[in-house]
C-alpha cells in the first residue's frame, strides 16, 4: 500500500500521473460516497484509476445526509424486501469489516400510539428486520418491547399522551462527510489518483468511442486532458448534466432531484437516551443522538433550482418543528437550532411523469450513456459498496469481471486497519496524553487506528494538543490533520466536511475562523491577502444560509446561495 494523505501536493501530483501518456483503466467523475466507493472497487481490482471531483470531497450530498447507515424499515413495509436485504448486509460489513471505528450502533425508540394492533403489526415488521439482518451480517440487539412507564424511563421528553409503549430497535449512525474521505484515502493508499476541486469540462471521443475527459484545474485554472478506457459518470443529482458532455441527446439516466433538509439542535434541549423513529404523513422522521446535538429530519421535497448549494427554507424548518413537537414535551423553537443543513438525493426518475417524489424508487441503476462511458444513479449511503461493484462490473463487462471480481468485502478503510488494537491501547495513550474518556472516544470514532498519528503530532508541536477556543471538542491537531492528511484546501473544507463546526455552531463556526485560519494558512503556503480572501468568502456563505433559512421559499433561497457564489 502507498502513503494515504491527500494533501495540495498530492493533488497536483495525481493531475500530473493522469495526464501522462499511459492513461487510465477507470476515470470516476464525482468524489461522493458513490465515486469514491467505485474508485476504492477499481483500484483494488488492479485497475488504474482516477477521481475527481468539482467541489471539495463529500461537498455535496454526501455530507448532508441523516447520517445513518440502516437497513430502510420504512421501506419493509413497502415490502421492498430486497432493497431492506442488502442494506443491512452492507451495514454489517460497516460495522464489523469496511469502518467500525466511523461506524457505530444507535437505538432508536419508536413510540406506538394504538394499543395491541399497533404493537402487533409493528413487532412482526421490526421482527422481520432484525431476522434478516441476523441471516445477513450485522450483529446488533434485537428488539425490545416497553410499556408506556419503560418507554417514558428511555425517554423522558416524549409527550405522554403520544404513546402507549414504544418498541426500541437498532440501525447505525455515520460521520458521512468522514466516510467518503476515508474511503478517497484507502483508494490513494491503494495507488488510485485523486483530485478535487477538478471540473470535467468536456469528454474526448474517438469514432463515437469516450476516451478520455478534459479536466479544468479550478485551484490553478488550467485545463489538462487525461485519457482513459472507460468513464463512469457518478455525480448523483448531476448525472444528467455530466451525461451531456457525451453527445447533445445522449442516452443514459434521468434522476429527480430531491431535498431533505434536517436541522440540529443543543443535546441538553432534548432528553433521552435513544434516537426517536417517528412516522409522519409523508415519510419518517428520525431524532438522532450525537455526543454533543442531536440532528433531526428529514423533508423529501421536489427541488428544480441551482445544485450546487441547497438550502432549507423557512418552509421546511417549520415543518421538521412541528412534527417533532408533536411528540416532544421540550418545545423547540427556532432559537434553540444550532444550525440546518439540505442535501439533495438523486432518486432515479422513472419513464412516466414523476409525482411526489418521495414514491420514486431508492435502487440504483447502471446504464451506458454512450461507448466507453456509463452512469450510475440512485441508492443511497448504506448501499454505496454494493453500487460501487455494480458499476465497475459493468465497465468491465462480464467476462472480465468474473476474472477480476471485487474484493471490496474484506477491504478495510483507513483508520480500521488494526482498529481493535489501537482501541486497547488507547488507555495508555490517553494518559500520557492528558486526555479524558469524551476527548479519547471523539478521537478514536473519528480516526480510529490513526490515533496515534494525531498524538505524534501534538508530541511533536504540543500547540496542537490545545483544543480550540471556540470549539473546545476539537483538538487543533485535528484542523492540522485535516490539511496534512485529508486533503482540504479551503477554510470551507476544513469547517464543513472534516472539523464540521458549520453544522454544530449557530455562527456557523465564524468565531473559531481566526483560530483555524492560523493553522492553515502555513500549512498551505497562505499570506495575509489569501487568508482574508477565505475568512470573508466562508463569513459570506454563512450569512446567505442564515438569510436562505428565513426565505420563504426554495426560489428565493437559491437565489440567496447564488448571489455569494458570483459574488
């Protein structure tokens, strides 16, 4: 295995291995958890292989999501049983193989408001998953059954009049936007090429045939060509832009984009000692525990304006309010958020005009969009292994993949390589460190085997081991770490994919930018002029989603976004 940083200069170096003369068996366009799951696939098939990504990695959808890895409950009672199947094979192989170190158990409660039928039919559905996670891979409680006092004693915050018992099951809670760096970072250490920041501009076509893409270097605007045998177009709710570049009426898929918009409020707001599993009119609503927040969602809304920057609206912030106040004695009100955050799901349209979106079909689907290029849309966070394969099978053909099969089932990503050691022996570790059991645990569920390199460098530069004045969970090491090893070139970078403080602080994180900045700004060869450039373009976004949350609509909204983004 090589070196797993991403840094600047690992970047620039993959341009450069792209571009050159022996060009690549697999270009993956998008660096969500799709591409970056395809590429981790290719690449340990013996593949040479690339990602890019126009954004910073996870930028989009795949660092907006519930954060959960769970077998779909909702949909076994749309008796989707394949789909619930193979979800909760792939959450068995998260927890116990691929990232038990991102990866974690979580209990939710669901609150049962009929007596007996109810609890009849509901048992039989959560019996129904929890045997198939059993047969499948997975080992978590199975469930239990409380009465109102018991479901209360888990509970405390839930409206008693809401409930006659409650069952409590288990799904998995994700760090989502950590996944996907994890999972670039275990393709780089495998010998895959990764860039972000890099728009494909173009495809290049000989005799109808895709060879290769024209790539547009956004941090050193240039333009580089780079040639490869076969292009898959993951780029979720882009897919058909992307698509476009292959001919003006190419073939391939179409996706409807759909908004969920979740918000997060102060732990302390809110007691209870499991999630909440809620059903609404429309869909679901989970109340998820985090050590410090919980995140509550989610909205399932057609969005039709620019792509880039989803944001909740007035709209849908009053909507996950009172469905949650519905069942919690607390009340919340705006003033108790912390932040929200919308993300869009590529769901797969169908032939027909689409409806509510919220019917449309959560299975993926590989298509060729034209010789030499196909495109996958679809799924969702759970299933991006399973995806991944599909989708390198189908570059390959059949043929060649049965001689070239995935292995992705017993890869393991950063940071789970020798997991359980570094768990054992994180005692030790803690003590010379002057670490408590929460600052001991945040790390090893953020960086699991690589704990030891985060007290490296606070052993080396014991400035590092201080925590950040205004964030105090995390550990300036960790704003360090995510610029030396996780390949973040922007403030907007570290703040919202990897030290996620835009969505754990009302200001959006703005009073630690002085702080991180300083850290950065060496790290990445800033002066004074570029770091005032950064401060002020993050400061701007976050007052354009502070404005957006007050429109009362998604046009508006949008328009907010754009506005900062052409600024």
């Amino acid at each position: 295995m090589k070196e797993s940083m991403l840094t600047a200069q690992s970047r620039a170096r993959a341009l450069e291995e792209m571009s050159d003369g022996a060009g690549l068996d697999l270009l993956v366009i998008g660096g969500g958890v799709t591409g970056a799951g395809i590429a981790v696939d290719a690449v340990t098939r013996g593949l040479r292989t690339g990602i890019v990504e126009m954004q910073d990695w996870a930028a989009g959808t795949s660092s907006r999501s519930s954060r959960l890895v769970h077998g779909g409950l909702r949909y076994l009672y749309q008796l989707d049983l394949h789909l619930v199947s193979e979800a909760l094979a792939e959450r068995g192989l998260l927890m116990e193989t691929i990232a038990p170190h991102l990866v974690h158990a979580q209990p939710f409660l669901w609150p049962l408001r009929i007596p007996l039928i109810e609890r009849g039919y509901s048992a039989l559905g959560v019996g129904l998953y929890d045997l198939i996670a059993r047969f499948r891979g997975g080992h978590v409680p199975i469930q239990r059954h409380y009465d109102k006092a018991g479901a209360l004693g888990l509970f405390p915050d839930i409206r008693p009049s809401r409930l006659t018992g409650a069952i409590r099951f288990y799904d998995a809670r994700v760090d989502d936007a950590r996944l996907v760096i994890d999972l670039v970072r275990t393709a780089v250490s495998y010998g895959a090429f990764a860039a972000s920041r890099t728009r494909v501009v173009g495809l290049v076509r000989h005799h109808g045939v895709v060879t290769g893409a024209v790539l547009h270097d956004l941090e050193a605007d240039r333009e580089i060509t780079v040639r490869a045998r076969h292009v898959v177009n993951a780029t979720g709710v882009w897919t058909e832009q992307t698509q476009a570049l292959a001919a003006p009426t190419p073939k391939g898929l179409k996706v409807l984009a759909s908004k969920g918009v979740h918000i997060v409020v102060p732990k302390e707001r809110i007691r209870g000692r499991t999630g909440l599993f809620l059903r609404t009119e429309k869909s679901v609503l989970f109340i998820i525990p985090w050590p410090d927040y919980w995140v509550i969602g989610t909205t399932d809304t057609a969005w039709s304006e620019q792509r880039e920057h989803p944001v909740a609206t007035a709209a849908d912030i009053d909507y996950i309010l009172d469905h949650a106040n519905a069942v919690l004695r607390s009340r919340l009100t705006r003033d108790d958020i912390l932040a929200s955050y919308a993300g869009l799901r590529p769901l797969l349209q169908p032939l027909a005009v689409a409806g509510d979106s919220a019917k449309v079909s959560r299975e993926h689907t590989v298509a060729r969009v034209a010789p030499g290029m196909s495109a996958i849309a679809g799924g969702k966070l759970t299933t991006y292994r399973t995806m991944a394969e599909d989708a390198v099978d189908f570059a390959l053909g059949a043929e060649r993949a049965k001689a070239q099969p995935s292995i992705t089932r017993r890869i393991q990503l950063v940071g789970a390589v020798g997991y359980e050691a570094t768990r054992a022996q994180a005692g030790p570790v803690a003590g010379r460190m002057g670490w408590d059991r929460h600052r001991t645990e945040h790390l090893l569920y953020r960086y699991g085997s690589e704990l030891p390199v985060i007290a490296e460098m606070v052993r080396t530069d014991p400035d590092l081991g201080r925590p950040l004045a205004a964030a105090p969970t995390y550990l300036r090491a960790e704003v360090a770490f995510a610029v030396t090893h996780e390949g973040a070139l922007h403030l907007e970078d570290v703040l919202r994919q990897r030290v996620r403080l835009a969505y754990e602080q009302p200001d959006g994180g703005c009073a630690a930018l002085d702080e991180v900045g300083a850290i950065v700004a060496p790290l990445l060869g800033w002066d004074d002029a570029i770091l005032e450039r950064e401060k002020e373009a993050y400061r701007r976004q976050v007052e354009a989603q502070r404005a957006a949350a007050e429109a009362p609509d998604d046009a508006t909204a949008s328009a907010l976004m754009e506005s900062v983004r052409t600024a």
